[in-house]
C-alpha cells in the first residue's frame, strides 16, 4: 500500500518513474484518488504531463482532483489545455477548480479568458473568474469586468464587487481605530432611559458583542405598540444603530420566538406573529450578516398547553404543538476581513485566558430551563447569557444589551470577567437590575446606573480628552 511518506520521497527524485506509474490512468480508482488527494505542494519540476490524461477520466473526482494539481503547477504551458476543460467539463465542481487553477497562473494573457468567465451560468464560476482577474485588479479590462457586474442579480457577487469598489478612506477609518478597547464611559453602566435616545450618543464602533432579548410584541404593558409593522421598524431602527457602535466583524446575538396575541373573544382566532423569520430579512438589509441558528429548548412542562382541546377531541386540523424552543440567531456585522483578523487584535494572554475550557455543546440545540424572576416577567437564563457571552466575546470585551431588563446579561458579563452596557427604561427593572450588579457583589468594578444626561456628559468629557 502506497504511504504518504514515499509520496514525499519520490517528489525528491526527478528522474523517478515512481508517479508514472501511480498516475496511469488504468490504475484503480480508489488507488488514484488517494494519490492524487496526498500529492500536497509539488516540485518546480513535476511533470505535470502525467495529470492530463486524467483529465478524461470517466470519474468527475478523480478529473477534479487532476484539475487541481495541474493548478498547483502554475504552468502557463497548461493554459490552453485548461481553458479546454473548463469550457467542455460538465462536473460543476471541475469546472471551479479549473477556473481557479487558470487564475493561480498570474499571467495576463489569462485575462480575457477569466473575463469570459464573468458570463457564467454559475456564481461560483464567477466568483473563482473574479479572484482570478483581482490580481489585476488595477488593469484596466480588469475594472471594466468589475464594473460590469456591480448589478449582477447573484448576491454574493455583488458583494464581492462592492468589496473592491467600496471607498477606501472607510477601510482606513476603520483600521485606525484600536479594536480591543472600548469607551471607559460605557464600561459597567446601565443607561435609565429609552433605548434609541441612548444609542444616538454612543460613538461609532463601541461594543465587541451585542446579546438582547427584545420585548415581545403587545404582550406586556410596556410593549404596546399601533400594529404589528410599527414594532418590527422600532425594532429594525435599533438594530441599526447597533450595527454602527458594533466593531468590525463582531457578532449580535438575537433571542426571540414567535408570539401569540390572544383572540378577542371565542368567535375570533388568536394571532400568531413569527418574529424570528420577520425581524431576520430587515438584519441581512442592515449589514448583519447571518452565521448560526441555535435552538434553545426548553422542559415540555415550561410550555404553556395550546394541547388542551386537541388531546380531547383528536379532531385534524385542531392540532397546536407547545412550543418548548426559542430562536438564538447568530449574526456577524459584515466585513471582508476573516475571524483570524478579529484574534489578531488581541494579545496572545487574552486569547489564552479567554479560551473556553472543558465540555460544551457542540450543536445547535441547547437544551436550557428557564429562568425566573420576582419582578421582571421574561428574563434571560444566565446559562444561556454565559454561553453566548463566552463563545463570542474575550475577557475584557464590552458587552451590549439594548434591552437591558433585571441585568442578566450585566450580571454574567462581570462574572465571566468583560464589561458590561446596558440600556432600560422602566423604573421597577431598573432597581431589579441595580440589587443584581450591586457593589458588593462586584466590588472591584465599580457598575452604575447613569441618567441620559449623565451619560452624554461622560462621553463628551472622555471625547474631550482624546
């Protein structure tokens, strides 16, 4: 049986026979696609001949991988033969990894080939042509293509031209600004008043992690609102400014679950709004970009039973589930950069000490009880708080909850070590709040509870200094 240890030997022996042999194309499937997967990173002087008749191969997975070893050659001499492939091949994902292999050449006469690419049936075709030509990306055809398809009807192309179109005094902006830091007035505060008089004093870029839990609608006095539209823009409206205080690349944690307004009286139906799959559409608008969807779920016996008629009469079309599950959604504010870009902005003992340690929940199903409270009516499991606060943010990092409530989120953030900022305007949850972040329990931190006023006031004196 052939070994990845005699791969690496051979590589060493130009004058070999060895890969003429392993390469032929009479050669067990099974034992070619092995070969060619364990190649790794070729020599200069491969023959990369060996890998053109494999090119026809009846197998799509051994012409892919064929395909992608001519790549790592970067040999113009193979130019036309892959530009053959690519127009002829009928496996999609052949296809990708021979556009890719011709853009790996760096030549200009690759140019107007990657360019007749743009013209593809398939985005990914597309994008592979547009990493290519970015290479180039200062020449002048080059900008031509890019131009071409800044309203291009896929998506993700046009993001990816409005990457490389997009006003760079932003990205050095953006760049200039010190990523792990935070405003010293926001640390450890919880603002008395209205969310969205808060959020218009709160300088660009603030916060490292946002995790909130808004008010459901109409289902308490404090969240009345004139119809259903008006409380998804309030909402929209304030998630839009928490995109702006966001850092670059960091994540928004959005808690909710579909609510049901009661029926009026027994000759009417009660309403069923799906606040998860209608707030999500008006987030991707605003620059959130959609990572995960975790489903918390809760004990059947927390279920209010909307079971009770059916489990009587068993009639069809009478059946209603209790919902023992709620939305978590998992957002990232959208940058080009990767999340390597965001752990670089942190030294190597924060990282260190932020690591999440021992067992943790490795899918999306987290199976949590709910939490109670004296006073607030619908409040945050600090598990569930801990969890999203450990797994998307570090120590030292400024944690935001518009809708601050009894403080859970204040609370865990101490106890795991970041920052906390918090916004509420109802007396009562206020005080509940303060008894949960009192000094006492955090005396080296110092949490307080700021007017609107106050507020502005420490902003403009912290903005002054700078």
């Amino acid at each position: 049986m052939l070994t990845k240890a005699e791969i690496a030997s051979e590589k060493l022996n130009p004058n070999s026979h060895f890969f003429s042999v392993v390469l032929a194309p009479t050669n067990e499937e099974q034992q070619l696609l092995w070969t060619l997967k364990n190649l790794g990173k070729l020599p200069e002087d491969f023959d990369g001949q060996l890998f053109v008749p494999l090119l026809e191969h009846q197998n799509p997975k051994i012409r892919c991988l064929a395909v992608k070893n001519v790549g790592k050659l970067k040999d113009e001499r193979f130019l036309t033969k892959l530009v053959a492939f690519a127009e002829n091949e009928k496996n999609t994902i052949a296809r990708r990894e021979a556009v890719s292999a011709i853009g790996r050449l760096k030549t200009e006469n690759a140019i107007p080939i990657l360019t007749q690419f743009t013209i593809d049936a398939d985005p990914k075709i597309i994008l592979q042509a547009l990493r290519g030509l970015l290479y180039f990306r200062e020449h002048p055809k080059v900008q031509l293509a890019l131009a071409s398809l800044a309203e291009h009807p896929n998506e993700m192309i046009r993001e990816q031209i409005a990457k490389e179109l997009k006003d760079r005094r932003q990205a050095e902006t953006s760049k200039t600004r010190n990523h792990s830091a935070s405003p010293e007035a926001l640390k450890n505060v919880m603002v008395r008043a209205d969310v969205q008089d808060v959020l218009k004093v709160v300088p660009d870029e603030s916060v490292h992690l946002t995790f909130t839990s808004p008010p459901y609608y109409n289902a308490r006095d404090y969240t009345i609102f004139p119809s259903y539209e008006a409380y998804l823009d309030f909402l929209t409206a304030v998630f839009k400014e928490t995109h702006r205080i966001t850092k670059e690349g960091r994540f928004f944690v959005l808690n909710t679950s579909p609510v049901i307004v009661p029926r009026i009286s027994r000759a009417h139906s009660s309403k069923r709004y799906a606040i998860p799959y209608d707030i999500h559409p008006r987030l991707t608008e605003i620059g959130w970009e959609f990572i995960d969807d975790i489903v918390w779920v809760k004990p059947e016996y927390a279920a209010k039973n909307r079971n009770g008629g059916f489990f009587q009469h068993r009639k069809p079309l009478g059946y209603k589930a209790n919902s023992v599950t709620e939305s978590v959604m998992v957002y990232r504010k959208k940058t080009d950069k990767l999340i390597d870009w965001n752990l670089r902005q942190y030294d190597d003992e924060t990282i260190a000490a932020s690591k999440v340690m021992g067992e943790y929940e490795k899918t999306n199903v987290w199976q949590i009880n709910p939490a109670t409270d004296k006073v607030h009516p619908a409040i945050f499991p600090p598990e569930l708080a801990a969890r999203v606060i450990q797994f998307y943010s570090f120590k030292g990092d400024l944690v935001f909850d518009p809708f601050g409530g009894s403080g859970t989120v204040g609370h865990v953030a101490l106890t795991h070590e970041r920052y906390f900022f918090l916004c509420e305007k109802e007396a009562e949850y206020v005080e509940r709040a303060e008894q949960m972040l009192d000094t006492s329990l955090f005396p080296t931190t110092n949490p307080r509870t700021l007017s609107l006023t106050e507020l502005k006031s420490d902003i403009a004196k912290e903005t002054q200094k700078l």
